[in-house]
C-alpha cells in the first residue's frame, strides 16, 4: 500500500461523513457517562487508511503492523464508577479491581492487522496478580505471547517506583514464547538492554499456563522450581482452607488493647471511647496481626478482639441474641455505648436488629480452630502455628490456614512454610512492594508445593520450634510487664516504644536513654543509680535467656532447612542455589 495515496483517498470518502458518523459514534459511548464525558477517540475514523476500504468498508486485514507503548499504572477506580463500569461492560479482560493497563493491553490487540505486534511495558504483577487472570487466560489461550523481559525488582523509572516488564505479542500466535530475566540495578539493567538477545533465556509452552499465576524462571532456578513442584501437591490442596482474617468494619470499637485480668473481668482501653473498661471475657479473644506473626509462633499480644459470635447446636457461628448479650451487662453497656456509630456502618448498612455484628461475616467459623497464620505483607515468608485455636486473626493482614485429617499436619506446615526452600520457591512467585516486601496473599501463599511428610520426621521439630518461640514471646512480654509495672506506663504510649519493645536488640544505655526521653511519663527516675543498676541486672538477665533460645531455634531451623531439602530431593548445586540468598 502507498501510505499517501490510501491516506487521501479513505480521508476523502470519510471526510463527508465524518462529522455524522463522529456524532453516531459518540452516542453509543456517551451513555454510559452521566457525570462527565470523556474524550473519544474512534480510532477507525482517525486512520481510515488503516481500517477502511477505499469505499469506506471494513477491510479484512485492517489493523496496525505494530503497536508499541507504555499504558498507565493506574488503578481503574482512580479514573471513577462510570469509567470502572464501561471498562467491565466493553473489555472482557477487565475483572474485579483491575490496573487500567489491562484493558489497554486488549484493546491495543483489537488495533493489530491479523500478522500484528505488540509491545507493552507494563507491571510485572500482570504475571501473577488475580485482576489480570483474564488476560493472562486471553494471552495463553491464543497463543499471542511472543516473549517477556521481566526487570524483576529493578527501577527502570527514575523518580518512580514500578516493577516492570516488557510483553511482545504476536497476533500470528505461537506455541512457545521466550522468558528473559534482567538482575540488577536500574543501571545495570539500561546497560543490559542495548543486547537483550544476549540475555539467558527460557522457552515455555504458550498454552501451558492458562489464568493461574505465571511463576517463569530461567537456567538453575527453573530447574529447582521444577525438582520442588515434583511430587507435590498445593498448598490448599493438601489443608481444609486458606482463610482472610476478620473485618468489623469498626476496628476502634471491636479491637481493644489488653491491659489485664482482675477478679474475673477483663480491663481493656477503646480507641473509641478513648477509655478503660471493664469487659466479661466470655466474648474476647487474643487478636493478632501482621506485625504479630513470628517464625513458629506468635509475639507477646498486646490486643483483644471483642467477637459477639457463639457457636449454635449446628457447630455453625451465629449473632449472640439480645437475650445473650443482657447476660454480659458490661459488654452490653459499651456496645450500646457505640450504637450510633455501629449502625452508621456502610452507610446504615447496620442499622437493623443485629446492630452490633460486623459488617462482613465471613469465615467467622475458622478462628477458634487450629492453624496457622501468615502475615499478608513480609520480607520472609514465615508462618505462626496456633495449635489450640486461642487466637484471632486481623483483617486482610492476617491469612489463617486451617488443616484437615488427611492432609498436611499443622506441625509439618510450621516447618515448611517457615523454610528457606518454600520461601525461595514464593518469591518466584509473589510479586514485590517497597521495602524488600512480598505480598503473601491467598493468590501467592495456595499453590505453594507440600510433599507429603511420610517418615514423620517434620512433626517433632515442628512441635519444638514452636515450643521454643512461644517461650520467646514469654519472655519477652514477663520484661516488657515487668518494666511497665515499675516505671508505671504503658509500653505503647512511650516516645521510643518500638525500640524499647525491641529491647533484645539494643544496649541497656540505648534503652535508658529512651526511658529518659519519657521522664515527665513514667514513675521512676530513669537517671537514678538504683534505677540503673535494677533495670541492667533485669534486662541482662532477660536478653540472656533469649540468646539462649535464640540460639536453640537457630540449631533446630539449619536442621529443618536440611530435612526439607532431603524430603524435596535437591541436590548439592541446588541447596547451594537457595542458601546463596540467606548468608
């Protein structure tokens, strides 16, 4: 075709009509937008020559050679409901709380010429996240991948952070598309580019994916992937439920801080009323969070959740009655306290009979039961085994893992979901945040590989790591109640309350002079030599005993690390593979 002449000559047959058919086209857009109407772009108008025949029909083999470009990062409910809810109704690829690149990616293929290509740079968390399984079901089902460079956790923006790769597709399809990784800084990873063909890469089968999560690899670290996959069942193939924590949608009103027991009542202090109150305990329970999570078990807890659920003769949770509640008059009384601001949830959502139970009611049932629990953001995948069903798991920060009878034991999960190898191998498959973060969502943490543990030989060391780190935070919640009582504060309302929580770490001349700071707030003269000499002799002897255990769990996890390689048969070059990132 001769770009210039075909221009002219669709222009002319479109030009006449362009203002009728613009106005057309508009309308079975423009409805869909009651509060502002965007620009529209018809793209078929704008370039004719690409699209149209000379007489003004579709042509056949209409569409672009080559479509290159950098879509926004933006997620769709920034652009507004209207826009959300156009996107779901036009694009098939866009689901849930989709990132706008996703639509883009699709309408950009409708763009192409039967033989086109694509190139996008664009999120690596299309790889791996759930909003993009439909164009990750799209793009393996049609064979269009083509090739992928992932940058990794590399900045290839300056003044933004993005983790980012570059997808080319092909409209021609393919039964196979190439995998580059790139390491390394934003530097070395512009430097790298000028030669991307020099780059190792990994050739997978194009349908061989499908929706789920993309975990790709290249050279020793495919094939460690591949040796710990074998044999192995999903994470949530082999337990009974992986689990979201709760959501009261009044957060200051339900979880209160603990401030201890006295004559069979519970003290607690509210965020909302900003008070203490006394509590029956019959409706409280230990509440843990992200930060709460330890290796094997959980830290001391410092907060409560208030749950107005029991258990019925169905075994099922269900709302306690009016009744039930005037049987608890304390709690009554502080609940009807926050009755206003409990109706008022979710836009009166709440406001009806059951005014007190929480907006979403969901997997109240898990969280008296043995599991463990896996923070939602970490830096190392870790996991904190409740075997006796006393804790309570937070919001979205929390995912609860509950077993069952015939699949993995709650001890053989702490051992493993604590590994070096199991969090190797879900690295390759979360995706990054800042600050060395990865996200361990249910998406991440579900197809996690458990070998069956037939020897039994996970169980005790599970049981004695456990053991062990419940005694950490034994200790460590004795000193921290044993110096809140004789300086006469609360740990939380002091200046430098995360580093005096983190005495372990720290010199006893660091934390005096933290405890200095606080003069005018605590009891005790922090400069005194009584003083000094007491809370040297007590945090000695604390930090002793927690170097103690520490070095306990420390010997046991270099063994566990061992018998779970053995038990997923990696060999040398492997085992080196994994420990090069934990030295």
């Amino acid at each position: 075709m001769e770009p210039t002449c075909a221009r002219r000559r669709g222009s002319d047959a479109v030009d006449a009509l362009r203002a009728p058919l613009e106005a057309h086209a508009d309308e079975t857009i423009a409805p869909s937008f009651r509060a502002e109407r965007p620009p529209i772009f018809h793209w078929e108008l704008e370039f004719p020559e690409v699209f149209l025949t000379d007489d003004g029909r579709p042509r056949p083999d209409g569409g672009f050679d080559a479509v290159v470009g950098n879509p926004p990062y933006v997620q769709i409910q920034d652009l507004g409901r209207e826009m959300a809810e156009y996107c779901r109704r036009r694009f098939d690829t866009a689901s849930g709380a989709f990132d706008v690149y996703v639509p883009f990616i699709e309408r950009s293929l409708s763009l192409l010429r039967p033989g086109g290509r694509l190139g996008f740079i664009v999120p690596n968390r299309l790889l791996k996240l759930d909003y993009a399984k439909k164009l990750r079901s799209l793009l393996s089902i049609g064979g269009l991948l083509e090739e992928i460079i992932d940058f990794g956790d590399a900045q290839v923006f300056e003044g933004a952070t993005n983790y980012t790769c570059v997808v080319v597709l092909d409209r021609r399809g393919a039964a196979e598309f190439v995998y580059r990784q790139v390491l390394g800084d934003g530097a070395q990873v512009r430097r790298v580019l000028v030669d991307v063909d020099g780059l190792p890469a990994e050739r997978f089968s194009t349908g061989g994916f499908g929706a789920e999560p993309w975990r790709l690899a290249t050279g020793e670290e495919a094939r460690l992937l591949r040796t710990a996959a074998a044999g192995a069942s999903p994470l949530d193939e082999v337990t009974r439920q992986v689990f979201q924590g709760l959501i009261t949608s009044a957060d200051r009103v339900y979880i209160l801080e603990d401030r201890g027991r006295r004559a069979g009542v519970q003290r607690v202090f509210s965020r909302a009323s900003g008070e203490e109150h006394d509590l029956e305990p019959t409706l409280l329970h230990s509440l843990a969070s992200g930060k709460d999570l330890d290796r094997y078990g959980f830290k001391a807890l410092r907060h409560m959740l208030l749950f107005p659920y029991r258990r019925g003769e169905d075994g099922e949770m269900r709302l306690v009655s009016h009744e039930e509640l005037a049987n608890l008059p304390l709690t009554e009384e502080y609940l009807r306290r926050h009755e206003e601001t409990l109706r008022r949830r979710e836009r009166g959502k709440m406001d009806r009979a059951g005014w007190y139970g929480y907006v979403y009611p969901k997997n109240l049932g898990a969280h008296d039961l043995p599991k463990l629990g896996v923070p939602r953001m970490c830096s190392r995948l870790r996991a904190s085994t409740d075997p006796s069903g006393d804790v309570y798991l937070d919001n979205v920060d929390v995912n609860g893992v509950l077993t069952r009878e015939d699949g993995a034991s709650a001890w053989q999960l702490t051992v493993l979901l604590n590994s070096r190898l199991m969090d190797f191998v879900f690295r390759r498959g979360s995706v990054p945040f800042r600050g060395a973060f990865w996200s361990a969502n249910k998406q991440f943490i579900a197809p996690l590989p458990i070998r069956p543990d037939d020897d039994g030989v996970l169980d005790p060391l599970g049981r004695t790591l456990h053991r062990l780190s419940t005694s950490v935070a034994v200790e460590s919640r004795a000193f921290l109640s044993w110096l809140e009582d004789i300086v006469d504060a609360r740990i939380p309302a002091l200046r430098g309350s995360t580093r005096l929580a983190a005495y372990e770490d720290h010199e006893a001349s660091t934390l005096l002079a933290t405890l200095a700071l606080n003069r005018r707030r605590i009891a005790r003269d922090p400069d005194a030599r009584t003083f000094r000499e007491l809370f040297g002799t007590e945090l000695t002897a604390s930090q002793s005993r927690l170097r103690a255990l520490r070095a306990q769990i420390g010997s046991l996890e270099r063994q566990a690390d061992d018998v779970v390689y053995d038990l997923y048969g990696l060999d040398s070059s492997q085992r080196t593979l994994v420990d090069a990132e934990y030295t």
